[in-house]
C-alpha cells in the first residue's frame, strides 16, 4: 500500500487501493481485488458507512473466485452495517452480490444473506 500523506486528505493509498480492487474485479481477477479489499478493510480507516460498502464489494469479490461460504460471511457483515447506516449502496451490491452467489444458493451462508436482504 501506498504511505499516508503521498496524496491529498481524501486520496491516500488506502483509495487508491480500493480503486484498484474494483479494476481487479473488471479485470476478471476477483482474488486479487478480494486481496485488496481485506488489506484496506483490516486497517479500520473508513467510516462505518463505507466499512460496510466495501466489505459488500469483499463479499462480492469472494463469490466471483468461488469462495461462497466466505462471500456470504463478509455480505452478512455488510448487511448488518447497510441496516444501522441506512446505506442502500451497500444494499445494492449485496444484492449483485448474491447474483454471484446463486451456483451455491443451496449452501447455508448464502442462504442466511438472501434470507437477511429480505427482511
């Protein structure tokens, strides 16, 4: 990751490490953007709203490698942060997220997330 104070206050390398996960997930390489996600996620910099938006990306990251059980963990995290932020990003790509989860849908996490989407 980049050092703190490279860029402005709100650019530093946490962002552009963020930014470069979600190319990575462009890119069709969802276990490097998944890397990325986590790294950024265990330094506890964002807010609780942007926490659970990018773990939302995480979960979505972790379906498209094929890690449902994983995927499902992390969408969870971000379901419960979605509700007490009122985010509906977050929502959103949660709701993408289980798009990717449908090939496992059968499988308990993944089945906690929609079951946790619809209520």
């Amino acid at each position: 990751m980049i050092p703190a104070g490279q860029f402005s206050t709100y650019f530093n390398g946490g962002t552009l490490a963020l930014r470069t996960a979600s190319c990575y997930i462009e890119a069709g390489k969802p276990r490097q953007a998944a890397a990325l996600y986590a790294e950024v996620l265990a330094a506890n910099m964002l807010s609780r709203r942007d926490q659970g938006y990018f773990l939302s990306r995480l979960a979505a990251a972790l379906a498209l490698s094929g890690e449902p059980d994983e995927a499902a963990v992390r969408g969870l995290e971000a379901a419960t942060l979605a509700t007490a932020t009122a985010s509906r990003r977050t929502t959103r790509e949660l709701e993408r997220t289980l798009q990717s989860l449908r090939p496992w849908g059968s499988r308990p996490g993944p089945r906690q997330l929609r079951e946790a989407l619809r209520g």
